[in-house]
C-alpha cells in the first residue's frame, strides 16, 4: 500500500529527531582510561558482537574522567509496546571517538547493517566529573567503522514532544555516581523550584567550537525558560550525585549539553 508506506516513512523520520534528543540526555557511564583507536579502519561499516562479564567500575584514585571525548550510536527499532526504541552504544572507555572515523560513519549503512529503522550519531561529547562509580554487568561489544562501543542501555521512547524540548525533565535508570573533586569549576542550571543541576557532558553537536574554557559564559547564550538560571561556581567540597538505587534526573540545554539533578545523598 503507497500510502502506508509513506505515513510509515513520515512517522520515522519525525521519530528521528526525537529520538535523538531523548537518548542524548542518557549518561551511560563506563569505565575509566580511553586509549588510542588510530589503528582503525575508518571505512568499515560492519559491526560485531562480543558479549563479555566486567566487575562494577569505579575510577581510580589520581585519574579524571573529565574533558574525555566520547560519542554514542542509536539504533532505533519498533518496540514491543507499539512505539520504539533505542539500543545506545558507547565509545568510552575503549577509544576517544577518533574524529576521522567519526565523520566518516554513514548513518544509513550502520542502519541497514544493524536491522534498525534509522542509525542515529551522538557527539561527539566531552565528559565533565572527575570520576564516577557504575554497577557494571554484561558488555556487548560492537564496531562501527572501526570504533569499538559497548552497549550501555536500551531506551523506550513514548513522549516524543516532550522528549524534543531543552530543559524537559528525563528520568534515566544508570545505576551510577558521579563525583566532582573540590577545587573543580562546575556549571549549573537552577529551575523555577529551586532543585539545581550540574553539567555532566558538553555537546559539540549543535556549536562545534564549543570548547570547556567558553562553559562558563554560557549563560548568556542559552535561551532559558522563565524561571530558570545558569553560574558556573568553583567547588569548596565534592560534589556527589549518587543514583545508584534511584533514577536520575537528567536535562539538556539548548546546545545539548547535559545536566543532572544534584542529590542530598
């Protein structure tokens, strides 16, 4: 039928956007070194599975997460509930998302390999704790052209309008805590009740120039709802957003760049 393959179609591609902008709020948090992925090959488009068992994670003593690239892969498909989801993958810890096989993906053919509907391509992305502390359990690998990632979730996507909006509150079981070390400069979204949010990860997506020195003058580029400020501030004390036993919540800017609620725990 013509039509149903053009209504089907239609409904995908809108999906797409919204897709996009509700797994990018996902922190799927992984280990804790990157190492060098220039042996490669760029063109692949092929992926490959490794299922493996890991012990949970937790950054070492003296080493910083922060300012590490990363970047993700969304593989969309139908859901059992009628509407979709995404199978997220992630490039960290195993490689920094080497820029010349990351422009080089084609987000078709991952698709088309994969049995998705659509392929969607996050980042890149820089992380900005010092370090974090994930329940870990099986890992499967997986390559894009030549960058290997591991599957971190599988993600339900029901409210698409809601999940386009900057500034939408998104509830993510991670399972994880993150720490920021005293003396770390953090920046921060307050909303109309008071609750705050730091900044996780910046985004290169939306202003590919946008570098860790410029974060803290972002307030004046952000196009906040009524109610809503950001600051930078230098910590005196760690801070610890602890969402082991809790979903957290988390929310992005209009640049993309990610925010989690900060806990009392």
């Amino acid at each position: 039928n013509p039509m149903m393959r053009t209504s089907s179609r239609s409904r995908f591609q809108g999906v797409a956007g919204s897709v996009a902008a509700a797994t990018a709020l996902l922190l799927v948090l992984t280990g804790c070194t990157s190492s060098d992925a220039s042996n490669s090959t760029a063109s692949s488009t092929a992926s490959s599975t490794k299922p493996t068992s890991t012990p949970p994670i937790e950054t070492p003593a003296g080493t910083s997460l922060r300012a590490k690239r990363y970047c993700e892969v969304l593989l969309v498909s139908p859901s059992s509930s009628g509407g979709v989801s995404a199978d997220v993958y992630n490039s960290f810890p195993m490689n920094a998302c080497p820029e010349a096989q990351w422009v080089a993906l084609d987000a078709k053919a991952i698709a088309t390999s994969n049995q998705a509907l659509i392929a969607l391509l996050n980042g890149p992305r820089y992380w900005l704790m010092d370090r974090i502390k994930k329940i870990a359990g099986p890992e499967l690998h997986q390559d894009f052209g030549g960058i290997d990632m591991i599957k971190r979730a599988t993600v339900a996507i029901t409210d698409m309008v809601a999940a386009n909006k900057p500034y939408n509150i998104n509830r993510v079981n991670r399972k994880a805590e993150l720490t920021f070390n005293t003396g770390s400069e953090i920046y921060e979204l307050t909303d109309p009740g008071g609750a705050k949010y730091v900044m996780q990860s910046w985004s290169q997506q939306i202003d590919p120039n946008l570098v860790e020195s410029g974060l803290a003058s972002l307030g004046s580029r952000l196009a906040l709802p009524p109610g809503w400020s950001f600051a930078a501030r230098k910590l005196t004390a760690p801070l610890r957003v602890v969402t082991i036993t809790t979903d957290a919540a988390v929310v992005q800017d209009d640049l993309k760049n990610s925010y989690s609620q900060e806990t009392t725990t």
